[in-house]
C-alpha cells in the first residue's frame, strides 16, 4: 500500500517538472482526482509513513534535466503498472492514466536510456565473448569520456572569463 501512496505524490511533482499540466484548472482537476485515488487507497493509513518516500527521495538525486526524464519515465511506467489493476471504471482514475501516458509519450527518450541501462545491467562479464568485446571497445569509450569531461571544463572556463567573479 505504500508504494501507491507516496507514488501518488510523486505523479504531482512529475506533470509540474515538465510542464505536463499547462494550467492551474487542470492542477486542480488532477489533485481531485489524486485526492478520489488516495482514498479508493486509504492512504490515510498508518503503514504509509513507515520507510519513509518512496520516489521523491530518488528525485532529488537526479539533478539534470536528461537525468530527470530517465528516472521520471521509470516512475510513470510503474504507475501505469499501478493503475492497471484499480477500477477503471471511474472518472478519475482513466482522468489520472490519460495524463499519465501522455506524459511517458513525452518522457519516450527516457524510456530507451533505461533500457539501455538494464541492458547493461544484464551483460554477463563474465563471459569471455563479452570481455573481448569490451576490451575491443575500451579506447573508444574512453576517448568518449575524455570528450565529455573536456567539454565540461571547456564550457567552465568560458563562463569563468564571461563572469568577473
């Protein structure tokens, strides 16, 4: 049950950051059905503090805009997964998934990233195919990462010389 309380919570911050929701009547609409939600969960229950969050204390670790559409589009597909077994006869549960998978078609980019990351998750390192592979591919990775950070210090520097700090 806590999961789909603090979930709840989460859907909130989630159509603010992007700017899913475009206008205060439509925030408020939303937080009516959030309310209707959290007590179709009675989530007035005791057990929903224990543990504490579940996903805004995962959000705030997450501080780049790219980053945040990776965790978000994770986020969202497990409440779709949520939403999935509740009564979708009422209004404002169908009100909360429609937003809800317009917001993962937004997030679509996020979706791939976190794919590619449990992909990665699941090579066997093991395996000496893979280590060859990977050996093979190092330099160039590297080569990648120095790109990166190199750009990064670049950018650093410019704004340094435009900021008279």
């Amino acid at each position: 049950m806590t999961f789909q309380i603090y979930s709840l919570f989460v859907l909130s911050v989630i159509m603010i950051s992007f700017g899913q929701v475009e206008n205060r009547l439509n925030l408020l609409q939303l937080q009516n059905d959030i309310d209707k939600l959290k007590a179709d969960f009675n989530s007035s229950h005791s057990d929903v503090a224990d543990g504490g969050p579940i996903f805004t204390e995962r959000l705030s670790n997450w501080t780049e805009r790219n980053e945040k559409r990776i965790i978000l589009s994770q986020i969202i597909s497990m409440y779709l997964k949520m939403l999935e077994s509740t009564d979708r006869s009422k209004a404002h549960v169908r009100n909360i998934a429609e937003e809800l998978h317009t917001l993962k078609e937004s997030l679509s980019d996020g979706s791939k990233k976190m794919k590619d990351l449990n992909d990665l998750n699941k090579l066997q390192m093991s395996d000496l195919k893979i280590q060859r592979k990977a050996v093979n591919e190092l330099f160039s990775v590297l080569q990648k990462l120095g790109d990166t950070s190199s750009s990064h210090k670049r950018k650093r520097r410019q704004f340094q010389k435009l900021c008279k700090c």
